[in-house]
C-alpha cells in the first residue's frame, strides 16, 4: 500500500521547487534588462571612433 502522505508531501515539494526556480529565473531575466538600459544610458553619446593621439 503507498503511503499518501509522502505522495503528497513530495508533489508538494516539487510544485514549491518549480515555483521558486521560475520566481529566481524572472527575478534574474528583469535585473539583467533594468543593467543594460543602464549601461545603455552611460554610454549614450559615446564615440568609439576616438583614439589617442
């Protein structure tokens, strides 16, 4: 007989683990695009044909 406590504690487990790992990519996916609009703002008019003389 299958103990459905465990079953159901181990679906638990696996639907939390999911959750948190699409909570901890989307938190990852957001900072990275809020990094490049700034950098993008720092190096706007930047002039990359310049060269030392």
């Amino acid at each position: 007989m299958v103990n459905t406590s465990n079953t159901a504690m181990a679906g638990r487990t696996f639907w939390s683990s999911l959750a948190a790992v699409s909570l901890l990519l989307l938190i990852m996916q957001v900072s990275g695009n809020e990094e490049s609009q700034l950098i993008k703002d720092i190096m706007t008019g930047y002039n990359k044909n310049i060269r030392p003389s």
